[in-house]
C-alpha cells in the first residue's frame, strides 16, 4: 500500500517512508502511527485504537503516544503548531490530513488471482495437503515448522513470493503432518524426521515430480538435508535458507521459548519475532494471528518447537552429493551467519550467498535477491542422475551371543522383521547379520523387533546401530558406516542395542529412548564415540 501527502511518500509494502525523494529512518512504532492515521485519513482515529494498532494489548502510558505523534509530525515535517499534516482533535483523537493518492489495489499475481487448488495424498495413515503450480523446473518448496498452504496466499507478500518462484519453477508446496490443512497431531505426537522425509516422497509422487530442486528454509532445512542426503536418487539441487546444521538451542530441555509459544500461540506474538518488516503494521500482525490460529494447535506449536530444537544433521552433511546453495541473511535475528557457515563447511558441494537484512521468515523483508540466487541457481539442466557408488544408509549389525553359524530359521525370521521395517538383509556371515534401512528409526525399532523375534527360537543378539556414508560393492556394503555398526554391536552387553550419537541426533520425535553409556574408543576408529543404549 502506498500512500501520499504534503509531499510525503508511506510506502506499507516495503515500511519505507520517502520525503523530498529521500528515505527518512523512523522508529517501528512511528511507523506503524503513520501508516495506521493513512490506512483511516477519511476520520479521526481515537487515542484508544491508535493505542491498540501500535502497542496491542501492553499497557504504556499515554505520554508514549505523544512521544510518538511528536515524532511521526517530525519525520513528515509538520509540528504540534502547524498541525499541517497531523491534526488533533481535542478529546478524540488524530486525523491525518492531505492525503493525495488513496491505497494502491493489490497487484493481479498477489492476491486476486485464484490460488492454485489443494490436494490430498495418503501416507502412512495421514492425509498430506499440497499444491502444485508454474511452470519450469521441478522444485519442492518446505517451509518452517508451521504452515497452512492456503491462507498463505492470502498476504500479498507471500503471494507474490510465491507466484514469482513459479515463474519459472514448477512448484510443490505442502502441509507437513501436523500442520495446516493436512493430518493433525494426536497428544503428545511429534513426528520425526524419517517420517516428514517420508511424506515429502509421497507428495513428490503424487506431483508426479520423480527428481527435484528441494528447497529448504528454516525448520524446513534439516528436512530438505535428509532428503538429500538419503534420497540421492530424488534430489537434483538443495537451497537451504535460514537454518542450520545443529539447532541453536539444541540439549537445552528447559528453554522459555517453549512456554511462549504455547502461551502466546494465536496472537501472531511468535511470527512477529521471526519476521519482523512484515509485523510492522497492525494488519501484519493480525495475519500473523490468523496465521498461526490456522497453522497448528498451540500444543503443536511447542511440541513442534520442542523437536526441532533437538535435532543435529551435522553428521550426515558429507554425504550429500548434490549441488547445494546456502543463502542466509547477514543479521537474522534467529538463527546466526555461523550457522550457514557451518553448512557450508560440512557440504562438499554448497556455496554461500549472504543477503543484508535481519528477517528469519523467507517471506518478510526484501525477498528479491533471494528469488534471484535461486532463480540462477536451478533454472538450466539438472545434474544426470546416476546409481550413487556411496549413499548414506543406518546400518544395523546385529551378532549372535552364542558362538557358530547362524541356524536357518533364525535367517528366515531375521529377514522378515528387517523387511517389515523396509529394510534390506545384506549378508549373513559367521555368526552376525547385517541390514541397512532408509531410516534410523527403522533400523533401532527393526534391531529391538529382531531381539524379541529371535528370542524364542532360543537366540539371543547384541546389535549396534549407525547412520553413515557407505560404499556400494555390488550387493555388499562396506566402508566405516559399516565398521562403526560392527564395533558398537562388539561393545554391546547380550541382549542389548547400542547406537551412536548420530542416530539419537536424527530420530527426535520416534519416541524412541536411549541411555548413556558414555565415551568408548572403538577398534579401529582414532577417536571416542559417545554411546548410547536403546532403552526399551
């Protein structure tokens, strides 16, 4: 919305206000005077609601609204004696004066155009929302941790954003399990990772997109690093926004963001902090409001905000063998530069973009230089998709506590709990089996249902379960992924299941438990490991 008067330029799109052609710096509250007095120049608007525009529901003492309209009068020029511009009206209020050019209507792409239709797909019992539109390359867009896909398109930024990465995208957008419009949480749900990958192939599928751009911003990042990392096969490109490798607030149980998101959940208090051009005007807010009431209960809100916070996918950033763009802002005020540095130094093939500003949500603040990397970035021939030689996998070692070969029907039984648990049965040798799984949460719950199916054919296990790199060798795997596995089985007590940090780092929300066993050092391996056992 641009508004004019006594040669004054408010422009509420980009919160700049312009006079004699030059930007004048005003506080946010100023501001959002200003722009509150334009959007209502036809009456006078009272203390009261001027008060609510700008403060909401916090208490502030009237001398604050004078401060401001002191203020406000000076970046326009107008002062308390002229009253050129801001006239008070005794015992009412304010009215704004001279207003020239009334509010520009909404831009065709933004918000009157029709949105692109919402579908439904199943996975794994949920019901998954998602959109498709553009035109151009495939790419799969996840957002933060919060989203409903249709009142999105309802702010114009928003819908600008998204109608430009159509412009030359193909574009799938969706509702993680949880959130929106797709399939809601029961109490204390909190789906993993594994599973969100897992439905993020389902609505590739049903877009019919076999091989994508997967663009990350967010919460959304570590979800789009695991897909590519796992999914090689399915991922093009990566562009990861606005997040990080190892949570800011990881191993820190008791934060009080966590009661905040839950109490102020609805009230647009927890997107105001994260987008805050966007939350400068009252109607921002309000958006944000509707927004957050619409996206998820506050209940899921913190748990959702409680899951991400401990999830670590610095172990398997190596294994990603993709072309990768990082693009941060120099100041986002959620998540640091050391972040996007730290994605960068893990990738073998990421570069980073750093934009100026200091908004952590994608769609607040300037946008354009961010559609312009990705734009360069994933217009122009994919990458030949090829049979990766090396592929991260979780491997589980499983050996037999009693000496000799491994019997027949403990073979036949191992391999119908490991391919229950959409896993492979790689070798069986000596007296130890070996799996991989797409998952690590798939490989813990396959190790603890191997262990109680094995048990009444009289065999007792010991397992060990890792996520790595491994290398392809026809139909054998090897590599250290492997030998990690091997060793934790070796240190495990009978009857036991020992994993490694990176699997507890990667299956937050499984609602699998596991205890520490402390540091060990491993045949083989220079460093120590920090063990876990599974707690079942």
């Amino acid at each position: 919305m641009r508004y004019g008067f006594g040669g004054v330029e408010l422009d509420t799109d980009t919160y700049e206000l312009h006079r004699g052609g030059r930007v004048v710096e005003v506080e946010p509250q100023v501001f959002e005077v200003l722009a509150h007095l334009a959007a209502n120049s036809g009456r006078v608007v009272t203390k009261d609601e001027l008060h609510d525009a700008v403060w909401g529901h916090r208490f502030v003492s009237e001398s604050a609204l004078t401060t401001r309209i002191k203020q406000a009068r000076a970046a326009v020029g107008d002062d308390g004696q002229a009253q050129r511009i801001i006239r008070t009206v005794h015992g009412r209020g304010y009215r704004l004066l001279g207003v020239t050019s009334a509010p520009e209507p909404p831009t065709p792409d933004a918000s009157l155009d029709p949105i692109p239709a919402t579908h439904y797909v199943g996975n794994d019992g949920a019901s998954l929302a998602y959109q498709v539109y553009g035109e151009g390359p495939d790419l799969v867009l996840i957002e933060g941790f919060t989203t409903n896909v249709e009142v999105q398109w309802e702010h114009p930024a928003i819908a600008r954003f998204l109608r430009r990465l159509g412009s030359f995208c193909r574009v799938v957008v969706f509702d993680k399990r949880g959130t929106g419009l797709s399939e809601r949480l029961g109490p204390g749900e909190a789906p993993s990772l594994e599973q969100r990958a897992d439905d993020v192939r389902a609505v590739m599928d049903a877009a019919g997109m076999d091989r994508a751009t997967v663009f990350g911003s967010s919460e959304g990042g570590a979800l789009a690093v695991l897909m590519a990392a796992s999914n090689p096969d399915r991922v093009a490109r990566l562009v990861l926004h606005g997040t990080w490798a190892r949570h800011p607030w990881i191993d820190e149980p008791d934060r009080a963001e966590f009661d905040f998101v839950e109490r102020r959940w609805g009230s647009g208090s927890v997107f105001k902090a994260l987008a805050g051009s966007m939350a400068r005007t009252a109607n921002g807010r309000r958006f944000f409001g509707r927004f957050e009431r619409q996206s998820a209960t506050p209940g899921t809100a913190r748990r959702l905000t409680e899951m991400m916070s401990a999830i670590d996918v610095t172990g398997v950033l190596g294994s990603i063998r993709v072309p990768v763009l990082v693009i941060h802002r120099a100041d986002d005020t959620y998540a640091g530069m050391d972040h996007a540095r730290a994605l960068v130094a893990g990738i073998p093939d990421a570069r980073l973009v750093e934009l100026p500003g200091s908004d952590h949500y994608l769609f607040s603040g300037d946008a354009a230089p961010i559609l312009a990397a990705i734009e360069d970035f994933v217009v122009g021939p994919s990458p030949a998709a090829t049979a990766p030689e090396r592929f991260l996998a979780t491997v589980l070692h499983a050996e037999i506590v009693a000496a000799g070969p491994v019997p027949d029907d403990v073979a036949a039984a191992a391999r119908r709990c490991i391919e229950t648990h959409r896993g492979r049965l790689v070798g069986v040798t000596g007296g130890a089996l070996l799996a991989t799984f797409d998952g690590p949460g798939r490989g813990v719950q396959a190790a603890c249902d191997l262990r109680d199916a094995l048990a009444p054919l009289g065999t007792e296990i010991r397992a060990g379960v890792h996520t790595a790199e491994v290398e392809r060798q026809g139909d054998a795997i090897a590599g250290t992924g492997v030998q990690v596995a091997a060793r934790l089985a070796q240190a495990a007590e009978p009857g036991s299941i020992w994993v490694s940090r990176t699997v507890t780092d990667l299956v937050a929300g499984c609602g699998l438990a596991f205890a520490p066993r402390g540091e060990h050092q491993l045949d083989g391996l220079p460093q120590p490991w920090a063990l876990f056992e599974v707690a079942v």
